[in-house]
C-alpha cells in the first residue's frame, strides 16, 4: 500500500533468503571458530564468538539455538570456568555445524 509504514518487528522478508543461505554456509567456519578459542582456553575469545553467534542466530530465526547460546554465554559471564563448561560449547558447536535449512519463522 502507498504511504504506508512498517511498523512489525519482523524484518521485511524480500531478498533475506540469499543472506540466510549465505550465513547458513559461514556455519562451519564459525564453529571451526568457537573450537579453536575453546581449545586456546580463552575464555574472552570464546565470550566474544558465542556472543556473535548468539545474536546472529536470533537474527536469522534460529530462536532455540540462541537460547541454547545464551544460556552458555550467560554462565561463561558469571564466572563459571571455562574447562567446567566445555562440554556444552563443544554441542553448541556440533549443533551449527547441523544447521542447513531455513529456520521456522
């Protein structure tokens, strides 16, 4: 309609599937990222990469990811050590590597 505003919270969804399927095929290398801070021990870089991925993820409509992401970061922020929460990182990061199709919006 002419003159009208978008006022959704949602993005305007015309050309976002060539982005998504682009950001869909940096996965791998943004997993290869959170494995190589975690195997530095780094908590700050690991902080920074999951931060990242936590945004992006909700970005792209990978809601559940993100909430996953967030509630590692959020532990890694209060302190908990970074060998302590290995683990769960290191499914976090086989879980993007799965990512391949577009996110239920």
């Amino acid at each position: 309609m002419e003159g009208s505003h978008h006022f959704s919270s949602e993005p305007p969804r015309e050309g976002f599937e060539p982005l998504l399927q682009q950001y869909v095929a940096e996965l791998p290398n943004r997993a290869e990222a959170i494995a190589s801070a975690l195997e530095a021990g780094d908590a700050s870089q690991t902080e920074g990469v999951l931060h990242q991925l936590a945004g992006s993820l909700g970005l792209y409509g990978y809601r559940r990811l993100e909430g996953m992401f967030r509630a590692v970061l959020a532990r890694l922020r209060m302190g908990e050590a970074l060998p302590a929460l290995s683990s769960e990182i290191e499914r976090l990061r086989q879980e993007l590597s799965r990512v391949r199709a577009r996110p239920a919006l």
